[in-house]
C-alpha cells in the first residue's frame, strides 16, 4: 500500500531566508567595522618626521640642527629628543651606544604641524674640538606623550659624510624600534 506524502513545513523556507539574511549582514557589518578600525589607524597614527635641517657651522658635524615636525591631527606632549652616539670616531677616539640629551630642546607641547629642532651636542663635551672626524652614525630619537598619556617613541638613523669642501652632511638611514635602542649596535 502506498504510503501518503507527509506534509512539508511551510515555515522552513522563510526561517532558511532569515538566517542567511542575519548572516550576510553579519558579514557585511565586520566588513565596515574592520574598515573603520583601518581608516581610523591611518587618520589617528602618531606621524613624527626627523630630518636634517640646517648647520649652524658646516665645518663641525655636530652643529647640524634636526627638525622634528608633528605630522599628526593632535598635539603631542612632553617632546623629549635625543641623540644616540651608534659609533663616530672623532680624532683617535671611538664612542658608541650612548645618549645626548640636550635640555633646550625638550619641548612641553607640539601641535599638529608644528616643527621644532634638536641638535646633537657631542662635539660640545669636548674641551678642544676634534680637528678631524672618521665614521659618524647616529639616531636621533625622540619619545613624546599622545592625548590621554599614552608614550611613544620613534628613532631615526643618520650618516655623517665629509664632503670635498670640508663641510658634512647627514644622510637617512632608515628607522629604529625603539626597542632596539638599549642593545649595542653591531657596525
């Protein structure tokens, strides 16, 4: 005897669609939330250039003044420079991994777009300055306080060169971690 078809639910399908609705907007909500957190990492980073900027006497290579500029959309606070000995021969000396600080260029706020200069004094520790100077690398790194007090830190690495008419110049040699400054540098 043939047995009769059982009735099929009705309600499935519209439970089905309503699922896959819940999903797809689910989906669809962590799409604009992940793009939200990116943009906002992108407009909120800290942004902090190092760059040469001027020499106040060409012929000494620790007289070159470093801009520091605020690239951010917030002030930073407690701006605090410094200057990373890595290895410079000056005469018959050596000096490496140690750190300048150099209170005048300490700085209590730096808003967005603003610029102030640092200037590693280690020529300034001498009593006689060093007639001649071989390898010259140093880091320029500066730590500074964010809204709400968070720290940061960023390093910058630069090259000094003699150049043919006895003046220097300080070329970018890329960034540090932070992290790193307290290891010996290898060069």
């Amino acid at each position: 005897m043939p047995q009769p078809n059982k009735p099929r639910k009705a309600k499935a399908a519209p439970k089905r669609r309503f699922l896959r609705f819940l999903t797809i907007g689910k989906a669809l909500w962590a799409v604009v939330v992940g793009a939200a957190t990116l943009l906002s990492y992108v407009v909120l980073k800290p942004n902090l250039s190092i760059e040469p900027y001027t020499s106040q006497d060409p012929h000494r290579p620790f007289a070159e003044q470093f801009y520091l500029q605020n690239n951010s959309i917030y002030d930073i606070h407690e701006v605090i420079p410094r200057c990373g000995i890595g290895n410079v021969k000056a005469g018959n000396v050596t000096m490496r991994d140690f750190s300048i600080l150099n209170f005048r260029d300490v700085t209590d706020t730096l808003a967005p777009g603003a610029k102030t200069t640092t200037t590693c004094i280690l020529d300034q520790l001498f009593k006689d300055t060093p007639q001649s100077y071989g390898q010259l690398n140093i880091t320029i790194w500066v730590t500074y306080k964010l809204p709400f007090g968070i720290s940061k830190c960023q390093a910058t690495n630069f090259s000094g060169k003699p150049v043919s008419d006895g003046t220097y110049i300080w070329t970018y040699r890329g960034f540090l971690n932070c992290k790193d400054l307290d290891k010996p540098n290898p060069n």
